[in-house]
C-alpha cells in the first residue's frame, strides 16, 4: 500500500530555474559554456558545494570569479532565485494526494543558498507539517 509520495524539488516542484539563470548569465556576457561549466559541471559545485564541504560563500564567490563578473555573493543567488517559478500542477498534485490522505515529501540535493532562497521567495515550508516548520524555521 502506498503511504507517502515523493517528489523532487528542483525540475519538478519549481521549473525553469537552472535555464533561466543561465540565461542571465549569459545576458550580463558570461558565455553560455562557461556558465555551464561552472554552474553544473564543476567539481566545485558537484563534488564540494552540493555536498556540505564548500560554503555558499565560498561556492558563490570562487563562481562570480570565474565567470568574471562584478557583482556579490548576494546579488548572484538573487539571479539564480528570481528564475525560479512554481509548477502550479504539481502543487494541485500535491494537495489533491494529501486530501486523500497520502504524505507527501519534496526532496533534493540542492545546495543551502537555493533551497534557502526558495524557502525565502515561495515559503516553501509553509506546506510542511507544523513539527517540521517549527524544527527547520527560525522566526
């Protein structure tokens, strides 16, 4: 008997993200390969970012340098953030499957400044149980 469904976070529950955000880059000059490299081929950000062992700083800073652009480590999650949109079928999903009684669950393997960012623009917690808001929140 099925009693949870998961979904992923990034491509699922929010689309457009990763594509919009490249673009950006490449509207500000940065060419579209270098952003790709940096942005989702790196070891940087595949092998240390994504897991735990480089900080949003550190990922963020050492990517603006690369793409050699002028901006802070707050204004490049913000481009990244801002291209990011709701998949409003899925939402309905989600709430039709708990309506009729199945938990839900969002995972993914996102690095701390998007799922922070998106927790921040769409409070994406807001849809958690109350025990999960009240452990991962701070108000």
């Amino acid at each position: 008997m099925i009693k949870a469904i998961t979904f992923d976070l990034d491509g699922v529950y929010f689309v457009n993200g990763k594509t919009n955000f490249i673009r950006a880059l490449v509207n500000l000059g940065v060419p579209e390969e270098k952003t790709k490299l940096v942005f989702l081929q790196s070891d940087q950000m595949n092998k240390f970012y994504k897991t735990g062992k480089m900080s949003d700083k550190g990922y963020w800073s050492w990517a603006i340098k690369e793409w050699g652009l002028n901006m802070t480590v707050e204004a490049i999650i913000r481009l990244l953030i801002n291209g990011y949109e709701i998949n409003p079928q899925v939402v309905r999903t989600v709430k039709q499957l708990r309506k009729n009684g199945y938990k839900t669950l969002i995972c993914s393997n996102n690095f701390p400044a998007r799922v922070n960012g998106l927790q921040h623009m769409f409070s994406l917690m807001k849809l958690a149980p109350r025990s999960l808001q009240k452990r991962y929140l701070k108000n």
